[in-house]
C-alpha cells in the first residue's frame, strides 16, 4: 500500500465521522494540499517509529492549543474522543497550556475542548472526565 492509502486509512481513524468532511474542505481550497495531508502528513510524518498514533495526536492537540488555531484543535479534539483517547488526558493536554503557552491560550483551548465535549454528548458519546 502506498503513502497517500495508508494516509488515508490513518487520517480516517484519527479524525473520526468528520474525516471525509473535513478532507473535502480542504480539497476545495486545493486539490493537491489535500493529497499531502494523506501522502505526507498522515502516510509519511504519522508513519514514522516512535510514537503511537495517540501520542501523536496529543501533540498535535498541544501544537494547535499554542498555536491558537482553534478550527483544526477543534477537529483533533473531536477526532481523538471518536477514537476512544481519554477526555481525561486530552483535558490534562490543554491544562498544560497554562504553563508552556499561557492563560490565555489555554483558556481559548479548554473553551474549544468544552464546545467539543458539548458537541460529542449531544450525539450520544459519552464521555468521563
């Protein structure tokens, strides 16, 4: 199986339902950035020995906290919860904000986290903190 396949199937797992809609959205800004997410992102980066697919996650949670990009944070959160991670260590994820990006950053985080959790209850997740 190739890069883009096996990026497909992984971006699939970790991004949960929203996977497909996600990816359209994406292809509609550009077709081609859409094949790198599989082939390069999630087939070749995620594909590497280390880490497993949940520690990646997790960083990527913490890579878009700090970044304050709350659209795609909130796609991970949602993503990880639909793939059975912990809400518990996803929260403990965002709490870290408060000491390596900041209060404000963190608070902006665990507001996504609570409209995500909001969101996952409503459709019948049920979800432990």
């Amino acid at each position: 199986m190739d890069h883009r396949a096996k990026g497909a199937e992984r971006r699939k797992r970790v991004q949960g339902p929203k996977s497909e809609f996600l990816h359209r959205a994406v292809a509609d800004l550009d077709p081609e950035v859409a094949a790198w997410v599989d082939e390069f992102v999630f087939g070749t980066v995620w594909e590497r020995p280390g880490l497993s697919d949940e520690e990646r996650t997790l960083v990527a949670i913490g890579t878009l906290a700090a970044g304050e990009h709350p659209n795609q944070l909130r796609a991970y959160l949602f993503g990880a919860l639909h793939a059975g991670m912990s809400a518990r260590k996803i929260h403990e994820a965002l709490v870290m904000q408060v000491v390596y990006s900041g209060f404000p950053v963190a608070l902006q985080a665990l507001t996504v986290w609570r409209e995500v959790l909001a969101s996952a209850r409503r459709h019948g997740v049920t979800v432990d903190l």
